[in-house]
C-alpha cells in the first residue's frame, strides 16, 4: 500500500553553500497530498551533514535520511537514493540546485494523475554560472514541443534534472544497465519513457547551478568525454532491438565524435556547450 503519493529524492556530496536554499525550496512547497523528503548524503567532508542532520530534528515525519558512513562515490549513493521510494511518483534533484515556485510539485503532480498515458513532467529552469560571468540562459528553449516521446530523447536529453517528476518504476530496482552508466538522469529518463508520453510545462520554476565543485566541473575533459561515449554504448547495447531507436543513438554518438575529431571541442566548457548546444541555443534568460 502506497501511504505517500510523492517522494522528493535530494542528492548531496559537499554542498554546504547550497543545500539550505535547495531544502527550503522543497519545503515551501505547497501541496494537497501526503509526501516526503528522502536525502542521500554521501559522507560530505563539509558541514553539509550537519545541515541535513538539522533539517531531520525539525521536520522528523517528513525528512527521511540516508547517510553514507564512508563516500561510496556519486552512482552508489543515487542509487540508493532512487531506489528506496515506494511512492507513487518521485521528483529527484541535486543539492546544489533550487525550486523557485512553490506549486511546482502541485502542478506536475495534478498533471500525471489527470493524465495516465504521461510518464513523465518536466518545466523549464535557469542555467546559472556561479563563478564567471557567463550570463544566465533558459535550459529549455522557446519553440520546445509540450509533449515527446522517447524517441526523441535518443537525440539529445532535454530533461533538466532539478525539474523532472516521474511515476515511480523503480519500485523493483533498478535496471542493471541504468546502474552500469555514470550518468543517471539520462538513461533513468529513457527507461521512464518507454512507459508513457512526456509533458513540459513551459514555465521556469528552478535553478540548475554551474559552478567549479560540480561533479561535471570537477571531472577532466577526457573523462567526460569517455563518460558520454560510454553511455551511448550502454543505451545502444540496451535497446538493440530497437532498430530506429538504436539508429538516433548511433547518430548522436557519431556526432559527438566528428566534433572531437574536429576539433570543435577544446576545454571542459567548450564540451558542455556541445553536448546541449541544441538544448541552450545560446538563448539568454535575461533577453527573454
């Protein structure tokens, strides 16, 4: 029996400076169902446990922690995280990311259950550098379909992780080939889709942060690179049977390679904005 219908699933590893505007985020939440708050700290070396830690005292019904006793490492501690809902529907975000509108949940919620053929519901959020002066942008551009499908995530993720809301299929664990990759949201989005349609609400209701204590920032260029290529090879290997999706696949693994031949792809920044250059657009968020 499913007593909440919503688990928020918060990830964090040494996010001190961010995790309270992330915690009061989700608390200011205003919601007519019951849910909770379910958050994964990776033994931060930081004060972050502390954070959380007091977070729990106030809210000890609605804030559930799992607390690594040694850093297990980023893809352990989401899958622990991810895994450990029985709700229906989980809302997942990184503790260095924020919401910023307070029916978020509500709306993402109401939407799914008025609409079963939907697995998925996303909205729009502001990509945000922390550490240079890079102006914001909208992660989602104008002209973005309401409703796709998975076939067209195959081209490219356009799902912001600190926006996403899904109908739990976790409930058995997790498929053995999401858990081989190193880059969760992506695959987690494709095997949610491939059980209902996706929905984007097209309104900006967080922040997604770019800043150097990033998992992303903190890895090499190399590393990044041989992360994403190996998760085209995962997804490739495990959808082979089928055939259009394995071919947008191979295309889009074709297309980062012929940049890096290239040369397109110089540093670690030039890389991001590659691999979601068609997402960003180069769109301001100021300009819009």
């Amino acid at each position: 029996m499913i007593d909440r219908l919503l688990s928020v699933c918060l990830i964090t590893y040494n996010h001190e400076k961010y995790i309270r505007q992330a915690i009061d985020g989700i608390l200011m939440q205003k919601v007519n169902f019951p849910w909770e708050l379910i958050i994964a700290d990776d033994c931060s070396t930081d004060g972050t446990t502390d954070i959380v830690k007091e977070y729990k005292k106030q809210y000890p019904n609605f804030i559930h922690l799992i607390l690594q006793e040694k850093n297990v490492g980023p893809a352990k501690n989401w899958i622990d995280l991810i895994t450990t809902p029985k709700s229906k529907y989980i809302a997942y975000f990184e503790g260095d990311d924020y919401w910023t509108d307070p029916l978020k949940l509500q709306k993402q919620v109401d939407f799914l259950e008025g609409n079963p053929d939907f697995a998925i519901c996303y909205h729009n959020v502001e990509e945000r550098f922390e550490d240079d002066e890079t102006q914001s942008f909208l992660y989602v551009p104008i002209g973005q379909p309401l409703i796709s499908d998975i076939y067209d995530l195959a081209i490219r993720n356009f799902i912001p992780t600190c926006a996403v809301l899904f109908r739990n299929n976790l409930r058995n664990g997790l498929p053995s080939w999401i858990a081989a990759t190193k880059i969760g949201d992506w695959p987690l989005h494709i095997y949610n889709a491939g059980y209902g349609k996706i929905k984007y609400l097209p309104k900006v209701m967080g922040v997604h942060r770019n800043h150097t204590g990033g998992t992303w920032a903190m890895n090499s260029q190399q590393d990044n690179i041989r992360v994403v290529l190996e998760t085209y090879d995962v997804l490739i290997e495990a959808y082979a049977g089928n055939k259009i999706f394995k071919e947008k696949l191979l295309a889009g693994r074709k297309n980062l390679e012929e940049s890096l031949l290239k040369g397109r792809v110089k540093s670690k920044k030039a890389l991001w904005h590659r691999i979601y250059k068609r997402i960003r657009k180069g769109i301001s968020f100021k300009r819009l």
